[in-house]
C-alpha cells in the first residue's frame, strides 16, 4: 500500500476508496458497511473492500460493486491489542501493495476493533475516516502501550477522522481516545421508507406469514441481529417464559456466541423461541412480525428499529437499544428498563395483547424514519470524506509553505 501524501488530488476529488470492515460475522454495522460501498461506488469512486473471508463472500457484502480482497484482519478478544495490531498491519500490507488509494474507511463494530487499520493508515499518511457503531459507556480512556498509540496529530492536521453513528457514540470515542472536544461528529443512520397504508400493511403481513408458513393468528415477536449480550440475547429464554401463555413464538433472525445457549434453553426445547440464523433480506421478517423486540444493554443507533419504523412494526425495546433518540424514544416505542425481564416481558405483553396500544408510536416512528433517510446519510457519509481529505491537502501544503520558509531563512 503506497502513501497517499504525494498524491492527494488538486480539486480534492475521491476517486479511489479503501473500505476495511474487521468484523467475522454480518450485522448492522456490516450492512451499513454495504450501504456505503454501494453508494460510492454508484457515485463513480472505485471502491477496494477488504474483510475476512467469511464477510467478503457474505450475501451482504458479495452484491457491492467493488474490487472485494480477502484479509484476516477480524479483532481477535482473547489476543494481546499489540498481537491484534501487528497481524492486522501484516495481513492489510500483504493483500494490499502496489494498490493506490485516495482516502479509507474503517468501519468499526466495537471502537477498538479496526485500531491496527488505523495505526496503519496513519503510518503511510493516508486519510481515513473511523466509523464506531457502538462504544461502552463510562469507560475510562484505552490504556494503550506507548508503542501503539496514534500521535495526536495525526487528528490535528486531518489525517483521521471520527465519527460514531449517534451523539452518545460519538461523545464515548471522544473520552475513549483522549480526542480533543467536539473533534467526533456523529451521521445519523438513514433507511427508505414506504408509504403503507393500514391496509397495505395487512396485505404485507399475510404475504409475509404465507411465504414463510407462520399462520395468520400466530403471535410474532422478531429478534433481529447479534445473538451475543450486548444485545440481550441472555435474556430471552426467561422472556419467552414469561409470555409462553400468550402462544406466542420468539423468532431470532441472525447469529452469533449465544446461539447454542438459545438452542439448549429450556425456552428453545420447547419451541418458544426459533432460531433461523442469517437471511440476505429481512423484509418477510418484517413484515410478519406483530412486534420487532430490541433487548440490548448497548446500542449506537440500530437500523433495524429504522427498518421496522418504516414499515410501521410495532417495536418493544430497552431504553438502552434506543438511547441514541433520548427523550424521543419513548414517542417512538414501548420501552422498558434494560436488563429487567419482567418489564420488558410485560412490555411485550402489553404490545401482543393491544395491537391498538402503540398506534401513534407507530406513527410517529414512520414520520420519524421518515425524516432520516438513506440517501441523505450516505451524503453526509461523502461531505465528510470530502472535508476530510481537504483537511489534509490543506495542512500538507500549508507544512510545504512552512518547510520552504524556512529553506529561505537557512539559505
């Protein structure tokens, strides 16, 4: 991979876009990832996606128009943060020499989880924007060894940029790295939204329930993403007891470390809850559902709530999956306090007993979605590209001005 400071553009035009995603396994922050790179790559950027093996050849991923490379560049938990760094240098620089690039995205599951990426691209001075879809909160800054600390000018003169996909996001990376205040700026997620009418929404909702044999008096209550314990997965076999009498069945769309402990919960032996793992399109889920139910302990901004707002699902959720809305959230959903199973089973109850209930939370959840859509996020996504990569034209000439100044004053 060759250094970009050479070969910054004149008119600051991206023509050539890297797109790291350290991830082993599809999610949301995965098919924003697609989004994105198909949006580049409609807007005539050549787009170089690089991912393991498993998330390159994904059905998300294998539809973008982009030159896909594989690389074992995943964050491993159970390695050292500098064994996880040197073999993802290893692994990028080796898949990727020869290749020249404009500027790059890391998009990032967990904040530290592209941090070799970013060490890299910062190495070889080219720009690069850190995407963060989640970050813990009160968390002390990364006690990162010396060795492996990014130089803060590497923020100052425009090289890296931060963002997070919701303000509270953006607030956590500013504390987690040390950043300067208001460096992080935050880009709302955005969807397409349909206009359905209560009718279109039945019609839907049979389609749905037809297609996927689910019978049209079956209570539905869709989990949809990472089966692990940020998102609450713990939690559901003791929820699918508590609502067991209403006959309602827990499907689960997506994979991840709970699978098994679902599978062999008593909940999952009886069949409350079914287990249907990754699908390339969640729309039939949608649809059939009666409730999309968010359980997390720890959100950044969940597309899948976007998704289902703008097909009118009815949502339950924690006040944690939709912290990113603040005092909006609770206009939006049913909400009930993060890991407290009785009320967020009663919350769901409550939903599956009165489809009435949440009428005008659907309402305003559709005018809501409405008012964030997915055409404006990917543009906010290449402004800030753009700035980005003028940022850093601007402070390379600026030290070519200086270093020649003081060539002069030597001379």
């Amino acid at each position: 991979m060759e250094s970009a400071a050479s070969s910054v553009p004149n008119k600051i035009d991206l023509k050539r876009l890297l797109f790291f995603v350290p991830a082993r396994q599809i999610g949301g922050a995965e098919k924003h990832s697609a989004h994105l790179c198909e949006a580049f790559a409609a807007a005539g950027v050549e787009v170089t996606l690089v991912a393991p093996a498993a998330v390159v050849e994904s059905a998300t991923l294998r539809a973008v128009r982009a030159r896909r490379i594989t690389a074992e560049i995943a964050w491993d938990d159970a390695e050292s943060p500098r064994d996880n760094v040197i073999r993802q240098q290893s692994a990028a620089v080796a898949r990727l020499a020869g290749l020249e690039f404009d500027f790059a995205i890391v998009s990032l599951p967990w904040p530290i989880y592209g941090y070799g990426l970013h060490w890299l691209l910062s190495a070889v001075g080219l720009p690069h924007l850190l995407v963060s879809h989640l970050a813990p909160a009160a968390q002390p800054p990364y006690d990162l060894a010396p060795e492996l600390r990014v130089a803060p000018e590497v923020y100052a003169n425009g090289l890296a940029t931060w963002v997070g996909v919701s303000a509270p996001v953006a607030s956590r990376i500013q504390n987690l790295f040390a950043l300067p205040g208001f460096t992080v700026g935050h880009i709302a997620n955005g969807v397409d939204v349909r206009p359905l009418s209560d009718a279109q929404r039945r019609w839907r909702r049979s389609a749905a329930r037809c297609r996927l044999d689910i019978s049209e008096t079956q209570k539905l209550v869709l989990v949809l993403g990472r089966l692990d314990k940020s998102k609450g997965s713990d939690l559901l076999p003791a929820i699918a007891e508590a609502i067991a009498d209403l006959q309602a069945l827990l499907v689960c769309v997506g994979s991840g470390p709970l699978q098994s402990f679902l599978e062999e919960s008593e909940a999952g032996r009886k069949g409350l809850i079914r287990l249907v793992g990754q699908v390339p399109v969640v729309d039939d889920w949608l649809d059939a559902a009666d409730v999309l139910f968010l359980p997390s302990r720890i959100e950044g901004s969940p597309l899948v709530f976007l998704e289902a707002a703008a097909v009118r699902c009815p949502v339950v959720a924690s006040d944690s999956a939709l912290e990113a809305h603040g005092d909006v959230a609770p206009q939006l959903a049913l909400i009930a306090p993060s890991e407290d199973v009785a009320n967020l089973g009663h919350a769901l109850r409550l939903a599956l007993d009165n489809p009435d209930l949440l009428k005008a939370n659907i309402e305003r959840a559709f005018d809501f979605a409405s008012g964030y859509t997915r055409q404006d996020m990917t543009d906010s996504y290449m402004k800030t590209c753009r700035l980005a990569l003028a940022r850093y034209d601007f402070a390379q000439r600026k030290r070519e001005v200086v270093a020649r100044g003081n060539g002069d004053r030597l001379g």
